[in-house]
C-alpha cells in the first residue's frame, strides 16, 4: 500500500463511471484511502458507485456543484501523504500510480507532473495534444524523472499561462498538505488548476515524468452557470502572475538576483503584450461581421502570434541563460 489517497469527483457521471471504474481496479488496493465527492447526481452515479467500487477505506460525501471546490472539499478529507485527483473518464495503470509516488519520493516533489495520451469518451484513440509538460520535456531535453528548478517552473508557467502547467490532474500527483493550505482557486470557473499552478509555481517543488502511462478523455464540459460566468470575471492571468511575483518577492521565496537570468521582465512585457492582442481579437471574434472580413481583427491575430512567437524565443534565451549561469 501507497501513502496515497484518491479523489473521485463526480456530478452526473453515468455515462463514464463503467470506463472509469474498470480503469480504477487494477491499482485502487495501492491507495491507503478513497473518497467520492458527488455533487447531488440525479443519474444513479452515487448508486452504480456503491455497488461497483470496492475499497477497504471508501468514504462518500457530498458537496455543492462546483468543480474546484468539490476537489478541495474531498482533498480535505485526506490523511495520506499524496493525493491523486481521479477525474471520471481519466484513467491511469497502477505501474503509472507507482512510479508518480516513487518520484515524489526520491526527488522530494510537491508536484509531478505527466502526460496523457488522449481518447474519446468512449476510450477510442485521438491525436495527441501538445501540453505544457510536451514542451518542457523537449525543452529541457528531459528523458528520466526530473526536479524542475525554482526558476524553470516558473518560465514555464509564465509561457504556458492559457494552460495549466498540470495539464490533467489525473496524470499527476501532489502532496496532500500542500494542497489542504492552498487549495485550488474557486473564481477563475473551469481554469482553477491554471490559476493554482500560476500562484505557487515558485514556492513548491515540481517534478516531471517523460513516460506516458495515462489517458485523458475529451468530453463536453459539465460546467455550471456560475462557473462559466467565473471564468468571464476572472482576473487576467498575467495580472495573476504579477501578484504571485510580487508576493514571492517581497517574502523571499524568489531572490532578485534570479530574475534577471530569468528575462523575467521581458517575459511579462510579452506576456501582456500577447495577451491584450488575444482579447481584442476576441472581441473582433464576437462581433456581427466575420471577422474574416475585418482588417483589424488580421492585425490583433497577428500581433497574438508575434507575441507567441517572442515569448517562444524569450523561454529558450531564458532557460539557456538560467543553464549557463551554473556552469
């Protein structure tokens, strides 16, 4: 047994519950503890669940929907060291499971990090998706378990910041007590985990597994009102990212001397660049004329896609510059 506990979230999780179950039991008898969190199904998810999942320490408890804070009420529950998030539909094999734990372990991570492959939600195949852990893998020519450093980790989600640097929790794991003292965000809608890997990039350990050993399936949202309109009122995530950096600064988790190898002010000038370009051709998108046929909506694109591409060219001057400092 792991000193692992699970989280299955659910709301109306019917039609991926027979999938995911089957997808649990070849490694479930790893973890020392197992909490549902349903919110209020109407569709027999809590029913099918009693009668197909077997564990010898199995809670149920409800919570009110909404996504973030339904894993933070189950994450609550945990005494174990690590947690896993086992989001319906996502699956992960039990040599996956043990190999997130052994790296925590030998590298003493928070976080480790991993990719999926990608399926439908009924389990068929589907091209790959490149995510943030695709780039920091080539770009740090990563080929066995790492320990990013402080530095790295942040770059990283400073390039990646309209994605979350954990890409699927279900790939992942985390310490329990980092996430019981800073759970994740309830006001950034469906894009909590985006905002929660922003706000603490520098302040715990992140590692990263090069293997493949879980599937991520792509599925409809099952996001409620509130929580779409959350993510219309959410602050900017360079705004995010430039209050985390204040707050590092001023306590000392990230000294001065870093940011200048880092590019760092370079990075944020790009990244607001590229991200005032991205909501005006947002806005351009949403108007009554195709925005095909507007010439300012071609110029907000391509000054988005300048931005991306400085803000490629800034992460690997950052990363060469950080590498060659410690030579």
């Amino acid at each position: 047994m792991l000193p692992l506990g699970v989280v299955i979230p659910t709301k109306n999780s019917m039609p991926y519950l027979p999938r995911h179950v089957a997808g649990l039991r070849p490694w479930l008898d790893l973890a020392a503890e197992v909490v549902v969190v349903d919110s209020y199904s109407t569709d027999g998810t809590v029913d099918f669940l009693r009668a197909n999942l077997q564990h010898p320490n199995l809670r149920f408890t409800s919570h009110p929907p909404g996504l973030y804070a339904s894993w933070n009420h189950g994450i609550a529950q945990l005494s174990s060291r690590y947690v896993s998030i086992a989001t319906t539909g996502d699956t992960i094999t039990r040599a996956g499971v043990g190999k997130l734990v052994e790296v925590a372990e030998a590298l003493t991570c928070d976080v480790v990090i991993s990719r999926p492959t990608f399926c439908d939600v009924s389990g068929q195949a589907h091209p790959a998706i490149p995510w943030p852990a695709d780039d920091v893998i080539e770009t740090l020519a990563v080929n066995q378990p790492y320990r990013l450093r402080q530095i790295e980790a942040v770059i990283f989600a400073a390039i990646h910041a309209t994605d979350a640097l954990t890409g699927s929790s279900a790939s992942d794991l985390f310490r329990t007590e980092i996430l019981q003292r800073h759970p994740f965000p309830t006001d950034f809608g469906t894009s909590g985990d985006t905002a929660w890997g922003l706000m603490h990039a520098a302040e715990f350990a992140w590692g990263i597994v090069p293997d493949k050993f879980s599937t991520f399936a792509l599925h409809p949202t099952n996001a409620s009102a509130a929580e779409k309109q959350s993510r219309l009122t959410a602050r900017r995530v360079d705004a995010v990212l430039r209050a985390a950096m204040e707050s590092w600064r001023s306590s000392g988790v990230i000294t001065e001397q870093t940011l200048p190898r880092a590019l760092w002010d370079d990075l944020m000038t790009e990244l607001t660049s590229y991200f005032d370009a991205k909501a005006a051709f947002d806005q351009d998108r949403r108007s009554a004329v195709p925005w095909v046929l507007n010439p300012r909506a071609w110029r907000n694109r391509t000054r988005r896609e300048r931005s991306a591409k400085r803000l490629n060219q800034l992460k690997h001057a950052a990363v060469r510059g950080d590498s060659e400092s410690r030579k």
